[in-house]
C-alpha cells in the first residue's frame, strides 16, 4: 500500500528515527505492549467518552474549505466561489456542499495560529499542545511531549479487551506517547477496510492454524512461562512484560468482541456508500464502529493535503469526497445517539499561504505553509453547533478576532474528555512536566 507523503517525504520509515519500528507496523503483541490500563482520574466533568481525530496531515488549506476570502483580490481569492451555509452570513468553499448545510451540527474554529510553519514542528504542536523545544527541520519526527492520544489512552483506558488508542493507517509523526511510554503509542491498523478481504494484521488466527492448535502453543507458552524470572523490578526483565502481553493478545485474537468491532463487512451496503467506498471514507466508518467498541481515541490519518502546486485540480477532486464523508460520520454518530458522547474533530499542522504561487518546478499554481490562520472543525461531545469561533481578516493573512493558541485547542478537547489540562504529568526520571502549558480552554466550545 502506497502511503501519502508531504513535501519532505516523510512516510512511516521516519519512524525508525526514532526506534519505533518494532511496533509502528501494528504488530498484535507489540500493539498490546502500547495499551495503558489507567482508570479515569478526577478533573473536568466530562461531555465526551470518545474522540475521532481526522488528521489531515501536510496542513489543509483555509481558503478552499472553510474560510473563503470572496472580496480579496484574484491572486489571494483563488478559483473557488463561496457558498452560503445553514448558518446565515458564514461561507464556506463551493466543494464543501454538505458540510456547509450541516453546519447547525457542528463549530468552526478560524482563528488558532501560532509560529511553526514546518511540517514537523506543527505537526507536534497541534497533537500536544506542546511547542518544539529546540527548532527542528520540515520533516523532523518530532517527540517531545505525548499526544492527545497517548494521553486518553492512559487517563482514560479501560481494560475491555481492545486497544485504547487506534490510529489509521499509520501514525503521525507526533502521535506517540514521549515519556509516557510505549505501551501508550497507538495501535496500528494499516490494512485498508475498503478492500474485499479486509483483515487486521494479527487480530485474527493465522491462516491455517486451528483453534486447537492455537490452543496448543498457549499451553507450550504456559510452560516456557514457568522458567525463573529475574525477581530485581530495577533490572527491567523484558520477559516478564511479554508474558503479560502474550497473555493479552490470546484474549483479543478470541475475543467475539474484538473480533466483530473490525468487521466493517456486517454493516449495509447503504451505509459504506454513505461514507464512500475509498479508503478514507471506509476507514471514518470504522472509527465509528471502534467507539461503539468503547476505544477512546481514534485517529484517521489522512495525508496528502500539502498543496504547493495543483492546489485546485487536487482540491476539486478530493473536497467533495472528503465533504461527504464528514458529514456522514457526524451524521450517523447523530441519528445513532453517540454524537453526544463523541467528539469529532478535524484539522492539520497549519494552513495555507494567502498568496498564489508556483515553485520552481512546478508548472500548476499552490499554496505554500501558512501558520498564522487555519481552520479546525469540531463536533459532539456537548460541542454547540452553528457557531464560528473568531475570524481571520479580509484576504486571510492571520486570525486577528479571538485569537487562539494550539494549547487552546488541545485544552478544549482533554476538558471535554473530563482530563484536566492543567495536570502535571512526570516523567520516568521524575521530572514534573504540564500537560498543556496554558490550560485555557476554549468556553465557546464547551456547551
């Protein structure tokens, strides 16, 4: 499967920059290495169980989605039109049909910026609500401080036989656990569900192995599990960890419950339509299916929005897709009685440039990285619909009404999750680090 890359080609063998191939692939006991069994620990009342995180990495364009500029200049406006949405006086882009006649359903957000225009350091950003320490390349794999993700799965993981934390099909280079640990990192599923033969890398037996000989080697490992441990908690015995963790992945490969939470076949084939037979839509549609599972964070990764060129061919075939299938997943979270419980939200690392431009080389016009104006959308989770959160100006330079900070945003969800962003957080050595370091959320989204 071909993976989508941005301007600095990155792609999951990034990960081994950090050590992380042993368990970026999805491998079953690895993955069940990453899940945390943490109860839920006193802070915000939450409105939200669950979070669906569309990632849209490589930094989606304002200007073509959610925050056409009609009345800038052609080379600012570019060649979209605007169109009206449900709520009166607010636009959005001619391809985003759907969603602008939805938008009583869900909150816009127009107004975050902050200071890093590379894919890397953004990208860390907008997953953590924690700045770069130190300045890092364009396409760095950046780790300084969990993820939104990394963070739900520990304060709010539950042991009910599936991983805590998911991402789809792969993870974003700021999405892991940092200090937390790799038993937080997520779980992996880069099998594709709009395939006819879908099927989750180790979540089910090996072709050829029978229930009684999987059975079998689970007795062998009982007695392999026999011989002496070391007994020192300092030394850090691996083996002890993996006994555990064989443990865990014999109860999900037989677990009915795990089994049928990946089984995107049972559902109608009304349904897949509705969410669009392409992998992005298939893979909204098991999102869904990983809340009713009880997962409480899922992340769709969604590449391929770093448009230096060819910003407007790509976008008039993408954007109405993309369209159609978050509104369906909000939609169908709706009409399902979760949308209440579950939090939807969809964003990049940064936006776009207000002016047109062709790169050396490139022969088709494009947007270049713009950190100082994007739009995040946001659903459920007692989320009130039909309101736009702050404004950038007339030819969409920057945010200059409500401005927010990525600490803002990230404060928003971890409250409605009931996870109090104001949380220190402490590393293995024991030093004492925030969660987010300006636990402000924001209150216009908080119901």
């Amino acid at each position: 499967m071909t993976l989508s890359t941005n301007c600095e080609g990155f792609s999951r063998r990034n990960c081994l920059k950090l050590g992380l191939g042993a368990w970026i692939g999805g491998g079953l006991v690895d993955a069940l290495r990453l899940r945390g069994e943490a109860a839920r620990s006193g802070g915000p009342r939450p409105t939200a169980t669950n979070c669906i995180l569309i990632w849209m990495d490589g930094g989606p364009t304002h200007f073509e989605t959610f925050d056409p500029k009609p009345t800038a200049p052609a080379e600012i406006r570019g060649e979209f039109n605007p169109i009206d949405t449900r709520v009166p006086g607010v636009h959005f882009s001619e391809h985003m049909t759907r969603l602008a006649g939805s938008l009583d359903s869900f909150a816009m957000i127009r107004s975050i910026r902050h200071d890093q225009g590379n894919h890397g350091a953004g990208n860390h950003y907008m997953m953590t609500g924690a700045p770069p320490r130190i300045p890092v390349g364009c396409g760095a794999f950046v780790s300084f401080h969990p993820s939104m993700g990394s963070v739900v799965a520990k304060e709010l993981g539950t042991d009910n036989g599936l991983p805590n934390y998911f991402s789809m099909p792969q993870m974003s280079r700021s999405g892991g656990p940092n200090f937390l640990g790799a038993k937080y990192a997520p779980f992996v599923v880069s099998d594709d569900p709009n395939r006819d033969n879908f099927r989750v890398r180790d979540v089910a037996l090996p072709n050829g192995l029978t229930d009684d000989r999987f059975g079998s080697r689970t007795d062998l490992r009982r007695l392999v599990d026999r011989i002496p441990r070391i007994e020192d908690e300092a030394a850090g015995d691996p083996v002890t960890a993996i006994d555990e963790y064989y443990h865990q992945g014999y109860n999900l490969v037989t677990s009915p419950e795990a089994q049928a939470a990946f089984q995107v076949e049972k559902e109608s084939d009304e349904v897949r339509t509705a969410y669009g037979r392409d992998s992005f839509g298939q893979r909204c549609l098991l999102a869904r299916r990983l809340v009713e599972a009880g997962v409480p964070f899922i992340t769709v990764y969604d590449g391929g929005w770093d448009h230096h060129s060819n910003i407007f061919g790509a976008c008039r075939d993408r954007l109405p897709k993309w369209d159609n299938t978050v509104a369906t997943l909000i939609s169908d979270l709706k009409d399902r009685g979760l949308l209440d419980s579950t939090l939807v939200v969809a964003l990049g690392e940064f936006g776009r440039t207000p002016k047109i431009s062709t790169l050396s080389g490139q022969s088709t016009p494009g947007r270049d990285h713009w950190a100082n104006a994007m739009s995040v959308l946001m659903a459920g989770g007692g989320t009130p619909g039909g309101i736009v959160v702050g404004a950038t100006d007339r030819k969409g330079f920057s945010a200059v009404d409500r401005v927010l900070s990525p600490e803002n945003f990230v404060s928003t969800v971890y409250t409605k999750l009931g996870i109090d962003p104001d949380k220190i957080l402490y590393t293995p050595q024991g030093r004492p680090t925030h969660l987010v370091s300006d636990p402000t959320p924001i209150n216009e989204l908080l119901g």
